[in-house]
C-alpha cells in the first residue's frame, strides 16, 4: 500500500474559493481549474485531505475539468495523470456513485488515450481499457502496485469470456510496458484469486500466461534470475503463493523447472515453492 504524507497544517484556501466560483461565478470554474488542479490533486494523493477529495468528487468540477482536457487547454504531466487515475482506481468499487464514477473513467481515458487505444486494439471495449490502464499508470512509486492493481482489475472482468484465453492475457500484459517480468511474476505469483469461481478462473488464465511468458520469450538466464528472484522473495515473506512451481510440468516448463534443479543444486535447499 502507498504510504501518504500527513501535515496538519494545509491550506485550505484553494477548495474554498473553488465553491465560492461554483456558487457566485461560474464563469471563472474554467481559469481556476486550470490554474488549482495540480494543487488539488496533491491535497487529494499526497494528503488524502477530505475537502479535496470532495471537489474532485464534485459533478460541476469533473465536467468543466473534462471539457478544458477534451479541448486541451490542460495537458497533465505523466506524474499528475498517474494521480488522477489513482483517485479513478478508488472509485471503481461498486459501491461508488455511478455518475462520478463515469465522469473519471471518461476523464481518464482523454488523459490515457494512446495506453487505452493499444488495448482496444486487442478487442476490448474502451472501458475496460480504461480500467486496465488506469491499474497500470496509477503510482508512479511502486512498480508492483501497479501490477497488482493490473491483475485484481483483470480477474474481475468476468463478463468477458475472452480474459479466459491465455493468448489474450498474454497480448493485453505485451501492451502495458512491464518493466520488470521478475516483479510481474513475484505479484501474480502472490496476489489472491479472487472469491467467485470466475474470477478463479481468470486467475488460473493468469497463472498459465506467465508460465509462457517465462518459459517460451525468456532465454535461459532470465528464466533462472525471475524464478531465484521469486524464490528469494516467498523466503523472506509470509505470502502464500497461488500455487506450488514445483508442481508444473517438466514437459511443459523445462526452463523453469532447470532454474528450480539449478537452485537447489546452489542452495543445497529442497524447495517447496
């Protein structure tokens, strides 16, 4: 989990004049945006400040914030965008109201066009491209939050037979730029399958795309440092995997099963991993 900095002592001036404009002068809603919205996504991300939280939650706010992005008069650094689509990845809970939750899905998608694009590309509707890329790019400080939020977010499209393709799994993740395929496989490896029988099912679509990934576009040396790095990660932590490597076929998996004999040979260890 992100960690947030707390300061008791926040200006608050910037969110009250944002409902003076709104009640008084509409107008101005546009030259203040444009001018407050780094300041507010900071008191919102970095502060989890409530009043702020409560203007980016606001209708009147997203819509005049939208039309300026539709007709770019604001362009938002990467870092920004990657703090919009947190805010938008919180929002995704079923519980959230349904109004807000389309007005920052479709900001989101203005902000992460050319991401979302790619993945529509593949087949898939653009909201759920949005939700994927809004997973990926939504913290710019930990890599495998990302990841994690990438995987949770697939293992809930259950309304998609598609996600029960391995192919398919394995075109989507070729077009999120994974930086790190070790970091990618530690997180598969130890985020939970989800609580429906059909998101379990995606998940075990997870599992096997990985395993190829691995095994069939990695020579053999990246193979051994993904598979000792997970080692060397379940070791030191309480995580329980998904399920055990050492129940995946030799057959199948002779890459990853060597690096397994080849640990073991290093470690003078049996491995239960």
């Amino acid at each position: 989990m992100e960690e947030f900095i707390y300061t008791p002592q926040i200006d608050e001036s910037i969110i009250d004049e944002f409902y003076i404009n709104k009640a008084n002068t509409p107008y101005a809603l546009p030259d203040y945006i444009s001018l407050k919205i780094y300041k507010i996504l900071d008191l919102v991300v970095k502060y989890r400040n409530g009043r702020a939280i409560d203007v980016l939650d606001d209708e009147v706010f997203l819509k005049v914030f939208k039309d300026l992005i539709t007709a770019n008069t604001i362009r938002l650094s990467d870092d920004y965008i990657r703090m919009f689509n947190r805010t938008c990845y919180d929002c995704m809970d079923v519980d959230y109201n349904i109004i807000l939750q389309r007005q920052k899905l479709e900001i989101s998608y203005l902000l992460n066009k050319s991401y979302v694009d790619d993945l529509t590309s593949l087949g898939l509707d653009r909201d759920t491209a949005t939700s994927i890329i809004i997973a990926r790019y939504s913290t710019a400080s930990n890599i495998n939050v990302n990841y994690k939020r990438v995987i949770k977010t697939i293992q809930k499209q259950v309304n998609n037979k598609n996600f029960l393709q391995e192919k398919f799994i394995i075109d989507i993740l070729s077009k999120l730029n994974i930086d790190s395929i070790k970091s990618l496989f530690y997180v598969v490896m130890t985020t939970p399958k989800g609580n429906s029988l059909d998101q379990q099912s995606i998940a075990s679509t997870i599992d096997l795309a990985i395993l190829n990934i691995i095994e069939r576009f990695l020579p053999p040396q990246d193979v051994y440092t993904v598979i000792s790095y997970y080692y060397n990660m379940i070791k030191s932590s309480d995580k329980q995997p998904r399920f055990k490597l050492k129940s995946i076929s030799v057959g199948d998996y002779p890459l990853i099963n060597a690096a397994i004999d080849r640990i073991e040979s290093e470690t003078g260890e049996y491995i239960i991993i």
